[in-house]
C-alpha cells in the first residue's frame, strides 16, 4: 500500500548529479561492543552520477548504462511506486561511474532515482527513507551521508538488523581544499559484490577487537584531528595505518592488501617518494593517494603514470574533495507534461 504522506507541489522534469565516495575504511568489522563496521568515507569531485528523469506516458531507462544497471533502476522505480504510488517516469542516466569499482556507484544510482521519483511525485521523503527502501547503506552510510552533504564522513554504523539501522552520522569535517587526491583504477578488474561479497565476509576470522580499538584511536586521535587542523603529515601517515591494517585482515578475500597487485605498486611507488595517505576504496580494484597540494599531486601522478607503464588497464587522475551533496536542478513545476519519445 502507498504510504501516507503529505504531498509537495511536483515538478515534471529533474536533473541530479550524485558525488562518488571513497570508503577509506571500516572500524569494527566484529561488531565486538555491539556495533557492526562503522567507515571513514571522502566525498570526492569526479566520478559521480548524472540522471535526468521526466514525468512521462510510459516508463523508459536509456543511457550510459549496461543491462544489469537497467534492471536495478527498473527494481528501484517498482519499490517506489509501490511506496509512493503510480508515477511513471522516463530517465537517462548522462554519466556514471564503472560499477563495482569502490566509488559506490550502486548507491549513487539508486539515490538518484529515488530522489527523482519522490520530487516528480510530489512525495516527501529524506536520503535515509530512499536508501531503506531500496536496500542501500546496510553497512556503511558514507554514500548516503555524501549524498546529503560531501565531506570526510565518520558513521557509528548499523544497530541491530542491518536491513532497517541506517547508520548514524558522528562526524562532518570539511576536506581541505587544497588536498588533493589521485586515483589509480583497475579496468580490468572489478571488486567484490553481491553473493560474492557476501561469502567472502562470511569467510573472515572475528576481527580482533584491539584492532578496534587502534583503529578507532586513529580516526578520532589522530586523522580526524589532522583534517580539522589542516595538518596533512599525520593525516596521511593515520590514514596509511589504517588502509594497512584492515589490508591485511581482508587480504585472503580480496587476494592481498589490495585487490589489485598492479594497483598496489603503482601507489607504493607513490608513497616511497612522497608524504602521502595511501590505500584502497572498499573492494577495489581502485586505489587513492592522498596529497598535501596540487603540486605534490601533479608530481605523484607523474610517478604513477611512470609506474603504470606498460599497464593500459591501469588508469590514473587527479581529483578533490568535495564539500558539498548531490546538485538537484528541478524543472518548473508548472510545465507542460514531458512524455517519453
């Protein structure tokens, strides 16, 4: 049955563009005061997702998408009309970022779907509502908090059923603007998902909880700190700790520290030859060294693309942070109805 909600004036046409999110790490896998994961996430500048729906005569789902992503937004817009009511809507997805590649691209679309269908169907309904409803943020809440607002997320993650506990949001700090970040993706590898994902969780030994503890003393004593202040060598040698300490408890799922070996040297040679915060976002295969300035970030993507030669599959870029959510841009509401070609 729909859900009874107070109706807002609707638009007739949307365009969202979603910011991609580096997880930079989870805190206590092992729940072990009760609390499961908890994650560090960056909201970033690039990779994100842009999605331009209208209110239409028949449903229709184009562009730069493949068929598993057609069928996740079909699955999304049947729970939401379910939810909310018949609406039909015709979306193009303009750009999105390669799935399975640890930007949260998963969440980014399903977001950006939801939060369309809600402001064309008049529907109130907030980030955290959509997300539950469409089976996102069971672990981690960093592609819906960036969602809202960008920035370095802390969540205290889930309580209880991961299927209905959004994880709460416990700190906001505004990423530096002069850091920068480079991203050394794998195209020719994708990280864990689904099913697969699922059994390798489930294959881990119980994560120690004075590993817990040390990571959990890091963020709070020493990368959050650093961030605030605007003091990079400590943030970058807090976050290098952490990225290798939950490495290398979930390297007999993903076959190493890092999902991908060509990635790792890659980033390796960064960081011998520079301050810098290396590591992996979720699954991989794509990984992320984080500079002081764009200096230091131009010399380290040298030293990458020196270090991935011979690689194509390897890409490399330079990127920021992102202080800010998901841009929403409605149509006048009092247009004419759009109806799909």
């Amino acid at each position: 049955m729909p859900l009874q909600l107070r109706r807002l004036q609707p638009c007739t046409a949307i365009t969202i563009d979603a910011p991609a999110r580096l997880h930079l790490g989870f805190l206590d896998p092992n729940a072990s005061l009760g609390r499961a994961f908890g994650s560090l996430g960056l909201v970033i500048d690039a990779e994100g997702t842009r999605l331009e729906a209208r209110l239409a005569e028949r449903e229709r789902i184009d562009g730069a998408i493949g068929a598993a992503e057609r069928e996740r937004i079909a699955l999304c817009l049947a729970r939401l009309q379910a939810a909310y009511g018949p609406a039909t809507l015709a979306i193009d997805v303009v750009r999105a970022p390669r799935p399975h590649s640890g930007l949260g691209s998963g969440t980014q679309l399903a977001l950006a779907v939801g939060t369309a269908f809600a402001r064309l169907a008049g529907q109130p309904a907030t980030s955290a509502e959509l997300a539950r409803l469409l089976g996102r943020g069971a672990r981690s809440g960093i592609g819906i908090l960036g969602f809202d607002s960008g920035g370095l997320l802390l969540d205290g993650g889930p309580a209880g059923d991961l299927r209905q506990s959004m994880p709460p949001l416990l700190s906001r700090q505004p990423f530096p603007e002069s850091w920068r970040v480079l991203l050394v993706s794998d195209n020719a590898r994708e990280g864990l998902h689904g099913a697969q994902e699922r059994r390798a969780l489930a294959s881990l030994a119980p994560f120690p909880q004075r590993l817990a503890a040390h990571l959990c003393h890091l963020v709070l004593m020493r990368i959050l700190p650093s961030v605030a202040e605007h003091d990079f060598a400590p943030f970058a040698r807090g976050l290098s700790e952490m990225q290798q300490t939950i490495g290398e408890y979930f390297a007999s799922a993903q076959g190493g520290v890092f999902a991908s070996p060509d990635v790792e040297r890659v980033l390796r040679a960064v960081a011998a030859e520079r301050v810098a915060g290396i590591g992996q976002t979720s699954w991989g295969p794509t990984g992320f060294a984080i500079l002081a300035n764009a200096r230091e970030a131009d010399a380290a993507l040298a030293t990458a693309r020196a270090a991935a030669g011979g690689m194509p599959h390897l890409e490399c870029a330079i990127v920021a942070g992102r202080n800010s959510g998901a841009a929403i841009r409605e149509a006048d509401a009092h247009a004419p109805r759009i109806d799909a070609a």
